[in-house]
C-alpha cells in the first residue's frame, strides 16, 4: 500500500470469535477519505474488535473490508499498518533516550522534525525540563515518566510518521486536566484531513465525528452522526444521559 487516499468500505463484515456467539453481522460502513469514525460503548462492549479487523489482526469470517477500492487482505499486512498511525491505551516506550523514541515513527528524521513533532504534541515543554532533554534515557536505565507523559510522547511519534489514517485510543482517565486537553487539542490537530478511527470514552469528545458507531456486548447496535443519534432517544441517548447527569 503507497500513498492511500484513506477511502475504507466495510461490506456486509461478519466476525465472531466464538461460532456460538454472534458478534459483529453483516456490518457494512462507507468512510470517506479524511473522515472521523468514533466507536462507542461501555467496557468490554467490543469496541477494539473492529479495529483488530481493520488492522488483520483477525481476518474476517465473512465480507470484506476495502481500502481505497481494494481488498484489504490484497496489501502486505506490514505495508498496511505502516499506513496507519496508532495511538493507544497502552503506550509503548522502549529503553532509549526521549528523541529515538519519537524517531522510531521515522528513523531518518532530523533533530529538527523531531522537535517540531514534540511541539505539535504539546510535549515540548516537559522534555526541555528533564534533566538531558530529548536525549534523557527512559525505562529500566532511565526516568519514569507519567502516563499522560508517555501519551504525548506516543502521539509526538505518529505526528512524526505523518501517517494517511490514524486510530486512537482516546482514554484519558489516568491524567490530569490539564494534560487530557493536551492531548484532546493534538489528537484533533492529528486528526486533520485524515482518515481516522477513535475508540471514544468520553462522548463530549467525538461529537464532531462523521460517523459514530455505537456497539453494546460485541455488536454493533447504531450507526449515525450525534444528532441523528439523539433524536432516537436509543442507546446512543441513554449513554450519553449518563454521562452527563
């Protein structure tokens, strides 16, 4: 896969990952290029499967999912999650000083995209007070750092690798104020003419989104942008009710 669009069809996807327990059926989502795709639901409703099958972390028991008019399982599984920035729940961080860290996104960037990268994440400013800045060490050998610190570090490697389609893992539950609307401005920021998929826990923040998919023990109950959603009065209205009582 070279320079998609980031145009992604699901048609009539079917997926279970037990036989005896009906999942996700006959799911089918038309994504246009540089649309946002938020997927909701409580704990454990299965949120993450539908970005397991986008990934082919799974392959599906029925349907296709297609990018840029192409079967996904057409592509190299290695070429198609290079074209897809993820950031998620759980950050991974790697023995090594802050700036390869943020290099790994792209292994030949300069001194120079590597700040401008960090600025863009709003992790700047907290680099520049450790005590060796971008070349501090982390890990077993180094500094621990605060997960909503590992976050901007994460989103500051995909903003690096300027990838055409981003998934993110909006969770934010373990930072400070502060540092969760960092990252809600560089996701958005992010998020900018690309094609993008958001495991949303916060309804507040993927109001905006093209299409929001709401999903409740594994399959997918709704499909709709938020105002249409609300005038259902379904479960979409009463997730976010309870949110905001």
């Amino acid at each position: 896969m070279e320079n998609p669009n980031g145009k992604v069809e699901f048609k009539e996807v079917s997926f279970t990952y037990d036989p005896d327990v009906e999942l996700i059926k006959n799911l089918s989502i038309d994504v246009k290029a540089g649309e946002t795709v938020a997927i909701v639901g409580q704990t454990g409703a299965g949120k993450s499967t539908l970005i397991n099958l986008l990934m082919r972390f799974y392959e599906l028991d029925n349907g296709t999912i297609e990018i840029d008019g192409i079967e996904s399982t057409a592509y190299t599984r290695d070429s198609l999650r290079k074209n897809f920035g993820m950031v998620l729940q759980d950050t991974w961080l790697f023995d090594g000083s802050v700036k390869e860290n943020i290099r790994y996104g792209k292994p030949k960037a300069t001194e120079e995209e590597i700040v401008a990268a960090a600025k863009s994440a709003y992790a700047h400013s907290f680099i520049e007070r450790l005590p060796k800045g971008y070349d501090t060490k982390l890990g077993n050998k180094g500094i621990s750092l605060s997960t909503g610190q590992q976050q901007l570090l994460t989103i500051a490697r995909v903003m690096l690798a300027d990838p055409p389609m981003l998934i993110l893992d909006e969770a934010t539950s373990s930072v400070d104020t502060l540092t969760e609307v960092r990252i809600q401005t560089a996701f958005l920021k992010m998020m900018e003419d690309r094609t993008s998929f958001v495991i949303a826990h916060r309804l507040s923040t993927i109001r905006e989104a093209d299409v929001i998919l709401v999903m409740d023990k594994g399959a997918v109950v709704e499909v709709g942008n938020h105002d249409t959603l609300m005038q259902k009065k379904g479960f979409y209205y009463r997730l976010h009710e309870s949110q905001f009582k």
